[in-house]
C-alpha cells in the first residue's frame, strides 16, 4: 500500500501535517494533522510498504510491543483508507 499520488508529508514548525494536493471531488481535500507516530506511518507510506513492515519499523524506532504497533499501524492505516488517501 502507499498514499496515494498528491498526497504530500509536511512539517510545520513543531507539527507534521497531511496535505492532499489532488483537485479529486471524489475524495477528501485538505489537511489533517497528525502525532508523531501516524506521522511516521505517513512518511513510510510514500513509497510502496506492507503492514508487517510499518509495524516492524514502529518496534524498531519505539519501545513497544508488535501487538501495540500492529494495533497503532492498524488505526492509522483505517483512517488513511477512510478518506481515501491509500493506494
């Protein structure tokens, strides 16, 4: 999966910020802000990655279980797809 084309990772000053750039009326335009981890889950997903390797990648820059980070890649990933942003 990955985010789909004109979706841009911004930083902003002290936050990280979702932008979908497309001019698509099919799918949600606009800015969504994000905490550290989705935003770490957005910039894997600008290139082509799988679930098991976001959640891999949560355990070796976080301290936690792979049961939290499946469950935190999840959640994101959920969201993601909701408004349309996941290839």
């Amino acid at each position: 999966m990955k985010l789909k084309d004109g979706v841009i990772v911004q930083e902003m000053d002290d936050r990280v910020v979702l932008i979908d750039a497309s001019s698509r009326e099919d799918r949600f335009q606009g800015i969504i802000n994000m905490n550290r981890t989705a935003a770490y889950i957005a910039q894997l997903l600008e290139k082509e990655t799988t679930k098991e390797e976001i959640v891999k990648a949560l355990t070796d820059k976080y301290d936690v279980s792979s049961e939290i980070a499946d469950a935190n890649a999840q959640k994101v990933i959920d969201q993601f797809h909701k408004v349309g942003l996941l290839m």
